[in-house]
C-alpha cells in the first residue's frame, strides 16, 4: 500500500566511509519504498538553499562547509507514517545520544557528519524532495 513520503540524504561522512549500502539495506528492511534516488555533489548555494531555516544558527557556517565536502546520496521515501517513522530510523542528530541500531548510532561521526538526513514534516519533505528531483522523477 503506497504510504505518505520523506526525504532523506545519505551525507558525505557516510558516502566517504563507504557506508551508502548499508543504510540503504536498512532503509528497505524498514519498510520504506525507494521512490527517486540520485548520487550528487551541493554547490555552496544549494546547501544554503536547502539549510536556510537554519541560516541564523551557529553552526550553519560549518553546516554548508560540511555538507559540500563530498558526493551526498539523495532520495524519497515512502512508507506509512513516513516522517516520524523515518526519524525513529535515522536516530539523534548526537550520535551519541542516538538508541542502538538506528542509523546514526552504527555510522554517524559527529553531531555534524551525522550520516543523515531526515525531513522533519510532511511539508517540509515535499519541498525537499521537489529540490532535487523533477515531476518525471517523483512518479
Ligand atoms: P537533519 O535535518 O540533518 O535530519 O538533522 P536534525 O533534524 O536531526 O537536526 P537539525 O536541528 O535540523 O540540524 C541540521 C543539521 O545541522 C547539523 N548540526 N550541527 N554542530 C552542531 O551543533 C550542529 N547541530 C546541528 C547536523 O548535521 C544536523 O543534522
Ligand atoms: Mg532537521
């Protein structure tokens, strides 16, 4: 049964340390449904797009720093209860105050490097999806 959707990215932490087929094998034997998926780098300003709610922040410099460094892995997810469901999955932003077995507790590095993301609305990860991928790509 098609479920509502989120958005996600593997970040460049997890794609660097080689960990994009783990957390995509976890992500299936969760339930969710791979809908759209692309391998990309961010430019300075689609990370600021992307991040502007975060803009007054202090950590948004070494945010858009951090999440250009390398390839990201970005993609929609379905599944029923898709938003909080996912979270649940992905853990902590703090891997270290993440539960065992999510995602960002085996392969996060830092509060920053944090191996994923994960949208936090319905809202939100519509927009989020529509930043990267095209009508065509979102069937
Ligand atoms: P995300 O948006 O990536 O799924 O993470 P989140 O909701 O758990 O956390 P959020 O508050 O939205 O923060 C976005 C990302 O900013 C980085 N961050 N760094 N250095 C810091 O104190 C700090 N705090 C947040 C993380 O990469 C976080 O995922
Ligand atoms: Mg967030």
């Amino acid at each position: 049964m098609a479920g509502n959707r989120t958005f996600t990215m593997i970040k460049p932490d997890a794609v660097e340390n080689g960990h994009i087929g783990a957390i995509l094998a976890k992500i299936n034997e969760a339930g969710f449904r791979i809908v759209s998926m692309k391998m990309t780098q961010l430019s300075r300003r689609d990370a600021g797009n992307f991040y502007a709610v975060h803009k007054e922040r202090p950590f948004f410099g070494e945010l858009v720093e951090y999440m250009t460094s390398g390839h990201i892995v970005a993609a929609i997810l379905e599944k029923d209860n898709a938003v909080a469901d996912f979270r649940t999955l992905i853990g902590n932003t703090d891997p270290a105050k993440a539960d065992e077995g999510t995602i960002r507790k085996m392969f996060a590095t830092s509060i920053a490097a944090n191996a994923v993301h994960g949208s936090d609305s319905d809202e939100n990860a519509e927009i989020e999806g529509n930043f990267f991928f095209s009508a065509r790509e979102r069937y």
